[in-house]
C-alpha cells in the first residue's frame, strides 16, 4: 500500500483501457503512454495490462506503507527513493516508511511530460465494467472515478511470487524508436473519411508545417496550433464512433487529436487519424511543444504496431534475464 | 454528403467506419442494427458500435488488409433485414431557455424562431433512440424537426451540465453528464441515465422512445 503525500492535478489510475463499452457511449480510457505502463508491468513481472498511477503534474511523492516493489517509467522526473537517486526506466524495492519523490521532467535525453508508477502486483482499484481505467467524464473506474489527492491510498494487488526485485532498468522507447520530421517529434497519421474534402493547402500544412501543443490539452484531447485546415467547402458529418488518435477538425480550422479519454463518438470533419502505435509519442509531448505529422500507409501502420510489440517483447526478455539470474531466493 | 453507395473508410488501425447512403432516417438505422449483430461476431471484430446510420467496427487486432472486411460488410449490408425493436418509453421534462439554455439565442438568430417555437417543435416529436455514444449514457436520437437544425459551434464549450439539452446540425440530445460539447444547448432537464453498477448500466438503448415535456420556458 502506498499514500499520496503530494500530487498536483489529474493523477489518474490507468490499465491498459476499457475495451467493449463503447456502445455504451464509455470511452475506453486507459495510459495516455500504454508503453510506458507497460514497461513498468514488465519490470516487476506483473501482467502488463496491469493498472499503474499516471503522473502529468509535478513534484509528485507517494509514502510506502509496506515493503513493495515498484517501477518507474515515461518522463525522466529525477526520481529518488529517500535520498537514493533513482535512474528512469527503472525498478526498485521500497521498505515501509520509504518516500518516493517524482520531480518537474527533464528534458535533456528525449522530451516527455507523463511519468507512470506501477507497484508488484497492480495497483489494485475495483474493476468496473472490466477496467481499472479512471473514467473521468463517467466519475467511475480507478480510484472512486476521480483524480488523485494527498491522503489518498492504493493498495498493491496479491502477488504470487513474493516482493519482486529491484535495482534494473531498461532504454527508453523515445531513444529505442525516435521517429522525427524536420527536427521535431513527429507521429504517423493516416489519412480519414474527409481528407480529400480539405483544400491543397490544408494538406501542405497538415503534413509539412509543425503543430503547437497548446495549454487546452489533456486526456481527452491535444488542441494543436498552426496554420488553419479549411475544407474546400462547409460539410456537416452524422455522429459516428471514433477512436483515440482521431484528427477532428472543428470550424475555426485548428485541429484537436482525440486522446485516450475522447468521446467514444463525434461529428466534426476528420482529416486523418494518428496511428496506434504513435499515440504514446503524442501523449508525451509537453504543453508548448511542437510535433510534425508524417503521412504513413496501413502496411507502415501495422509494420509500427509490430516493432512496438517487438519492443515490449525484448523488455519482457531482459527483464525475465536479469530476474532469472538474481532471482536465486 | 448524400450518396447513393456506403461509404467505407479506416480510423488508422483500430476501427473501420461503414457509413449508410441517404437521409438519416429510422428504416436504415434498423438495417444499421442488423448489421451491428452481424459484425459484432466476427472473429477480427471486438466491437460493432452503431452511430446515426453509420457503424464503426473495431478491431481486436488491425488484420493484415482490410479489403476482406470491406467486401463481407458491403454483402451484409445488401442483405441486411430492418431490425425492429419494441422499447420503452421515457417522458423527459424539459426548461427551455435560460441559464439551462445559453445558447437558445443563436438557435433562434440561426432559425428564425422564437423561443417559444422552438420549445414546441423540438418536443412535439417522439424521438427515437438511434445509438448510444459521446459519454456514458447519452443517447442519439432520431426524428427532430428540421426546421431545428442549427450548425455545430464553431469553437467547441468547454463544458455543458448534464440534462443539457442541444443542437447541434440536424440532431438532437441530452447530455447524460457535465463536459464539453460543440452543440448548442437550449434546455435542461434531470435524469439519471447511466449507472456503471447495473447490468445494462445506461438508461435507455437504441429502439427505446423519448419524449420531452414542456416543464418551462424562460423567455
């Protein structure tokens, strides 16, 4: 079990998303940076669907109220355990009583903005309509549908296999799998429905210009900032089901990139959608950055969504080794 | 927009969008629901999400080509059979205008109506529910007056209450909780249409009825 000591806004526990309730009308949620939690699931053997604590607002400090294993993945915050500096990517065993301390992310190596904490075993909320996911906009999922605040507690989940161990880590996906365009973080994107309806010069600025990630960004939804999409003409679309990733474009021309809490359904003109595989980069570009969209093909799509299972295949190998040589108990 | 084929397109890797020809009516959502049971037990398929005479389709995992998919949904929607569905129906109170109605003004500038025209037609209808999405709980509905219909805005609200009750093109609805919303809201209402503890947890699902009583209209 762990205690929040400080936290800044919108927290969240997060698994890997509700799949399924879409009809619903419940959006699925789930880690804005899925390899991120993934990883940290992995390091401490857990199942990686797993549920971790999404960190996007700093100093962050949790207190361990018993011994526990934990990870710490996405953004490089200068973790420290007590006075242990801790290195990213990383998994470490904490005694009771030990504070945990995230700080504002450095942006020296690879630029991120979201930190996960996962602890051995999940962190362990009831499942609600089979998610852990915090559903914000429902006020259900995590821990009583809601952000997290100091004083909160979260209990780690059963654990066949004792505490887990510590003291490894593993190279980020940024340095693993960089992709950029122009010298910016870029993401891939496939054209959708109502690309072709869009002028010659909405595609130039779509794929050429960059985009500002601007402060009216969140979970639900990235309002970027550049040169203005115009259709050729006015349209009105039937409200259809959409998928994180989604580039709705509203009538003033500025595009919002739907993120793991959209709307599971919309009705504003899309002009392309980020592909899967990329929409851990998005989540993890800062307020004030600029990103670059890349045009890509389905094969590329699917090729992308494999390295990154490769990726995490390669993790769960280094992590089962370095666990199988020390783990002598 | 109106063409006389579907249209099929992608949503990247993770959904196929399959979008019916025609005006929205009823006839071809009840194809729509036929075609939803049908998808939805397809091996690539993990979820069939119907939308206002469209359906979106997601996938348990991106295949390999999506032509296949494609094909089999053009045959399914040839021989799809209107699927009818006896629900219930919900009476709805609504006050129109006011602080529960911000943007009453510009369905009317937009309209050429006058408040108390609007709140006649828009609850005259019995509005079918069509689908289910936005939130949890909130219902598309089929069946408003044209003569309502009112552009999406052009900058979306960061935040509408729930029992909001809004325009937005040629549809309307009632939001089932607060957030944002690039409608226009012109009422408001209470009712508790989702609870993730039941077993369906929303309220109303598509077949069922709803018709809104005139509760007040501030002018």
């Amino acid at each position: 079990m762990i205690e929040i000591i400080a936290t800044g806004a919108l927290a969240t526990v997060q698994d890997h998303g509700r799949g399924g309730a879409l009809k619903w009308g419940v959006g699925a949620s789930g880690a804005l940076d899925n390899l991120a939690l993934a990883a940290g699931n992995i390091l401490l053997g857990n199942d990686e669907h797993a549920a971790g604590v999404e960190i996007q607002i700093f100093p962050f400090q949790v207190r361990f109220l018993e011994d526990c294993a934990f990870a710490i993945t996405g953004a490089d915050c200068g973790a420290s355990l007590d006075d242990l500096p801790l290195p990213p990517w990383w998994v470490q065993t904490a005694s009771v009583g030990q504070i945990l301390s995230l700080g504002i992310p450095r942006q020296r190596i690879w630029r991120a903005s979201r930190a996960y904490l996962c602890l051995a075993g999940g962190v362990d909320v009831p499942l609600v309509l089979g998610s852990r996911s915090t559903q914000l906009r429902g006020t259900f999922g995590g821990l009583e549908g809601r952000p997290l605040r100091s004083g909160d507690r979260l209990r780690a989940g059963a654990r066949a296999n004792g505490a887990g161990r510590g003291g490894f880590g593993l190279s980020p996906p940024a340095l693993d799998l960089p992709l950029t365009e122009g010298g910016l973080p870029a993401v891939r994107v496939l054209p959708a429905a109502e690309y072709a309806q869009y002028t010659e010069a909405a595609h130039q600025a779509l794929w050429n210009e960059p985009w500002r990630v601007t402060p009216q960004s969140d979970r639900y939804g990235y309002r970027l900032d550049g040169a203005p999409l115009h259709l050729i003409a006015p349209i009105e679309t039937r409200s259809h089901g959409i998928v994180p990733g989604v580039i709705q474009v509203p009538p003033n021309g500025q595009p919002i990139v739907q993120m793991r809490d959209a709307q599971p359904s919309g009705g504003y003109p899309k002009i392309g959608v980020v592909i899967e595989a990329d929409l851990w980069r998005l989540g993890q570009a800062p307020i004030g950055s600029r990103i670059r969209f890349r045009q890509t093909s389905w094969d590329e799509a699917i090729a992308a969504g494999e390295l990154n299972a490769r990726w995490l295949a390669e993790a769960r190998r280094l992590a089962d080794l370095y666990r199988g040589r020390t783990g002598s108990s | 927009m109106i063409s006389d084929q579907p249209r099929i397109s992608v949503l990247g890797t993770s959904a196929l969008l399959f979008e019916a020809p025609g005006e929205t009516d009823l006839a071809t959502q009840e194809r729509i629901w036929a075609l939803a049971k049908e998808a939805e037990c397809w091996p690539e398929i993990r979820e069939a999400v119907p939308g206002m005479n469209n359906l979106m389709l997601s996938f348990s995992r991106p295949p390999a080509c999506c032509k296949p998919i494609e094909d089999r949904l053009h045959a399914a929607w040839t021989a799809a059979v209107p699927m009818r569905i006896e629900g219930h129906l919900v009476e709805l109170p609504v006050v129109y205008g006011g602080d529960g109605g911000p943007h009453m003004a510009d369905v009317m500038a937009h309209t050429g109506l006058d408040i108390d025209q609007i709140a006649a037609i828009h609850s005259a209808p019995t509005y079918v529910v069509y689908a289910l999405g936005s939130h949890p709980g909130y219902c598309y509905l089929g069946g408003m007056d044209q003569r309502l219909a009112t552009p999406r805005r052009k900058t979306p609200v960061v935040s509408i209450p729930g029992g909001a009750v809004s325009i937005g093109g040629a549809q309307t609805g009632v939001s089932a909780s607060a957030g944002p919303s690039g409608w226009n809201t012109v009422g408001s209402t209470s009712m508790r249409f989702f609870d993730p503890a039941l077993d369906p947890p929303a309220l109303l699902r598509p077949g069922d009825r709803l018709q809104f009583k005139i509760a007040k209209v501030i002018r």
